[in-house]
C-alpha cells in the first residue's frame, strides 16, 4: 500500500530518461525518482547527481529485487522496451512507457497480451500530443461540430536536422508513430490504410534518406489525413496540424512564439526541438499518469492508467508496419486490426 510519494524507476538515462528526471525531481508533485536503471556506468551516475534520493542499478530485474520502485518510466530504445514491459508488468507495476510501446505489432501484441492475462491496465503510452493544450483544445472544436464536420486534417512535422545514426524506416518509426497516434485521436476514427508519397529530394537530405515525404492516411469514417514529414528543412522544429471542416478551418501549432514586423519583415521564431515545443505537454502528461498510479496503488482506482493504452501502441504499432512497407511500394497499403479486445473497450 502507497503511504507517501510514488516511488519512480526510471528505466534507461539516455537524453530522454535525463529529461524525465529532471522532471520529475523539479516539476511533478507526488513522485520521487527512486532507481535510476541504466546499465551504462557512466551514464547511469551523471543521472544519478540529478536525482538525490534514488538507488542505481543495471537492470530493471535488479531494481525490482531490491524493491526500490513502485511504479516505472521507461525511456529506453524502442527495441528494449518489450524486456522492460513484460518484466514490469510480471511484478504489477504501474508503467508510463515512451513512444514506441515495443519495435513491431508482434512485440507489441505480446504485451497486449501479458497486461490482458494479468486482468489490471497498468501500461500507458506516451504519446505526450494528447496533453499538448493546444491539441486538447483542437480535438474539443472538432467534437463540438461548431465548425461543422470534420473533412480532413493536413499536419506538418518538420526537423532541422536529423544524426546519422536516422535511417529511412525512422521517418515512419520515430517521426510519423505520433501523428498515427494522434490524427485519429483528433478525428475519432481508426486507420485503413497508408500511403506514402515521395517528393523533389531536398539537397539538404543526409546521402543515405530520402524525403521529404507525403504520408496519407485514410481513415474509417472518411476522414484523410496527410502529412508532410521532413527532417531537413534547418530553420527550425516544427509541428502544426489544421482541421479543415464544413463551416471554417483551425489551426495549431504554426505560427508559434514571439510575432515580430520590423525592417519591413515578418518573423516567427520556432522551436528548436521537441524538448521546448512539447514541454507543458510532457509534464501534463508525467504528473497524469503520476496521479493516476497514486490512485491506483492506494485502491482509489482500478487502472493506473490516464492515457494512451497499450492498445492504442499496438495500433500504431500496426499503423508504423505499414507505413514503412508503404515507403517503397506505390499506393495505399492495408491496415488490418483485429477486434478490439473487450479489455480495452
């Protein structure tokens, strides 16, 4: 039974681990980071200096053998998280998982599965845009009908810059998981099919991509989504979607920031990363699925869960296959689900 503040592992102290922490040390209210899990020595004690409280350990199996977490964060790689997930779930902990739920459906549908068999909802999935203000706001518009019925939404995610280590499948993988993730959300519909599209190569493209491409999704209740998925256009990170409805438009996310008019110019200035353009969106996300842990270990409810489900990863999961399959064959390609299962509903 909790008694005092939830008791966090964080599982991997990568870039995004290190943020979490950070996070939850200085901003969440009702958590401490009590494991940092990282099997990098190094890398797991410069963590460690941003979280005073917390024990460090190898592995997540360590972790829970000592008993020093109540619930866990992963933010390791996507292709680590499936060990984690299963190894946590197994132990009953409440889970807030970073995008992707696991690297393929497959993996994805094991976890589906393990949480399934252990009859409690305890995994949530971070895609972090649901908490976004701004597309909170959007998807209330939408539901509403005051602008009439939603037509279709065009959305835009566009990088800088990308590392070299940024391969083509991580257009689809990495980048376009969340506009799967959060386009229905906003329409209310599911995936059919996908379909990629790809445009004139911008000479700024790392040697070994190439994009920018055009993602067109389709949904089941007529609703097409596109998105112009760009990872080389330096100025700047950014990421806007516009609602086109019966009766009008809406747009998020572009313009951001300062507006200024001065020597006979118009200037925005952007984001320069994801960490400052989804900051609110992040710590309304940590500190939801925070409350929502809280609750659930002092039986005041019965998931830990205020977020996407591991369902809704799985989903996307599936969506991501096709996507990739989609980036070197012409026209659309199917999205199967299967039903969702009563768990779920």
């Amino acid at each position: 039974m909790l008694t005092s503040a939830l008791r966090v592992g964080v599982v991997g102290a990568g870039a995004m681990g290190f943020d979490h922490i950070k996070r939850l040390s200085g901003t969440i209210t009702g958590a401490v980071v009590s494991a940092v899990i990282e099997p990098d020595e190094d890398r797991r004690d410069i963590a460690l200096a941003h979280a005073p409280e917390a024990q460090g350990f190898a592995s997540v199996d360590e972790a829970i053998a000592a008993g020093a977490l109540d619930a866990a964060l992963i933010a390791t790689p996507g292709q680590f998280h499936e060990a984690g997930l299963l190894t946590c779930l197994q132990a009953g902990l409440p889970i807030l998982c970073e995008k992707p739920l696991t690297k393929d459906p497959e993996s994805s549908w094991r976890v589906v599965e393990a949480e399934i068999a252990g009859g409690k909802k305890l995994v949530q999935v971070g895609f972090m845009r649901r908490f976004d203000p701004e597309y909170e706001q959007l998807r209330e518009l939408i539901a509403s009908g005051r602008v009439g019925e939603l037509l279709m939404i065009h959305a835009v995610h566009r990088n800088p810059s990308v590392p070299d280590s940024y391969d083509q499948p991580m257009l689809i993988n990495d980048s376009v998981v969340h506009e799967f993730d959060v386009g229905p959300w906003l329409a209310g519909g599911s995936v059919t099919s996908v379909e990629v599209r790809h445009g004139r190569r911008n000479p700024n493209t790392p040697a070994h991509l190439k994009e920018p491409i055009l993602v067109l999704m389709e949904l089941d209740n007529g609703v097409l989504i596109d998105v112009e998925m760009n990872v080389s256009v330096r100025f700047g990170y950014q990421v806007a979607t516009e609602a086109v409805m019966a009766d009008g438009i809406a747009r998020i996310g572009q313009p951001s920031g300062l507006q200024v008019w001065q020597n006979a110019t118009f200037s925005i200035p952007e984001h320069a990363d994801f960490t400052t353009r989804f900051t609110q969106a992040y710590d309304r996300q940590v500190q939801a699925w925070v409350t929502a842990a809280r609750r659930f270990l002092t039986g005041e409810a019965a998931e830990a869960v205020a977020g996407p489900s591991a369902w809704d990863g799985y989903r996307v999961a599936v969506c991501c296959a096709a996507g990739v399959t989609a980036l070197d064959r012409s026209g659309p390609v199917p999205v199967e689900l299967p039903p969702v299962p009563e768990f779920y509903r």
